[in-house]
C-alpha cells in the first residue's frame, strides 16, 4: 500500500492526498514534518534528502516534491485527465485526442489542475501566469478561450473550466 509521509496541514501534502482520492488510490499516512518531526531524523532524510514533506513510498519507489507525486500517480494510475500527458511538448490528452497547448495555455491549466475544484481569481492566474506585473484580465479570458476550444466537447457549454462571475474560473475535474 501506498506510505505518504507528511502532516495534514500542509497545503504539499494535501494536493497529494486529493489526488490519491481522485484517482482512488489507498494509502496510509505518516504524520511529519512541522511539530510532528521526523524530517530530520537520518532514516527519512535517507528517502528524502531535503527533510521536506510530502515523500511517498509506493513499494520500492519513493518520491519526493509534491507536483512530481502527482504527475507520478496520475501516470502510474492512467488518470491522464489530472495532469497534462506531455509536459515537454504541453500535450493534453482528452478523450482519444490530444490537444497541443500554447506556454500561456499550460500554464493557465497548470494552475486550474493545481486547484482543480476551487476558484481561482483572475488576479491568481494572471500572478501566476503572467508574473507581478499584472496583465490585462482580457488577456486572461482570451487564452480560456483557446483552452476551451481546445478541451471542451461544447465550448459554449462548457463542462471543465466553469466561469464563475467577475471572480474567475474553476476546473471541474470529470469522473
């Protein structure tokens, strides 16, 4: 069975437990890190050498960092439709077909897997996306454009990335 090691609190450790129940994988958790300690101690620095929170046993493999556990078990668990298939060349898989993004579109859907089923603003995305300096929220609402065109079986009704008004935009992730 899958070993997560981390404490519940922490934001790293919680985007690896959602996508173990997303995907539906069983797992026990180890508290640590923070108060519960642990992290320092030579026999988890041994799995992982940064002392940091999440690491993940998965038999003889163990990971660390909590977005590569997460490309990890989406891959390991065929569950492409939470993380992109192609990082390199920003391919997404939907269905049967794949969709070529462009930087700005994976980015934007980067932060919406990374938050799938919460609201993201539009000053998040465009922090995020963009840097500090702020850009335009019509930029913003161009690329979810494109990303729905390319993602949606009906842009105009779409099912993925919901608008939810003058606030932003949330990613429904399908069953």
């Amino acid at each position: 069975m899958l070993k997560i090691w981390g404490r519940a609190n922490s934001s790293n450790v919680q985007k690896v437990l959602w996508t173990c129940e997303e995907i539906g994988i069983k797992f026990d958790r180890i508290d640590a890190g923070g108060s519960f300690g642990k992290t320092n101690e030579p026999a988890y620095l041994k799995m992982n050498p940064n002392g940091l929170v999440p690491t993940v046993e998965d038999g003889d493999t163990i990971i660390w960092e909590s977005n590569t556990i997460m490309r990890y078990l989406a891959g390991k668990h065929g569950a492409a439709n939470l993380y992109p298939a192609d990082l390199v060349r920003r391919i997404v898989r939907v269905k049967e077909a794949e969709a070529k993004l462009s930087p700005k579109e994976y980015d934007i859907l980067r932060q919406l897997v990374l938050h799938a089923g919460k609201v993201l603003t539009h000053k998040h995305l465009l922090r995020e996306v963009w840097g500090p300096a702020t850009a335009d929220v019509q930029y913003l609402r161009i690329y979810i454009r494109q990303l729905r065109q390319k993602l949606e079986a009906d842009p105009e009704r779409p099912q993925l990335i919901i608008t939810e008004p003058a606030v932003g935009y949330r990613l429904v992730v399908p069953p």
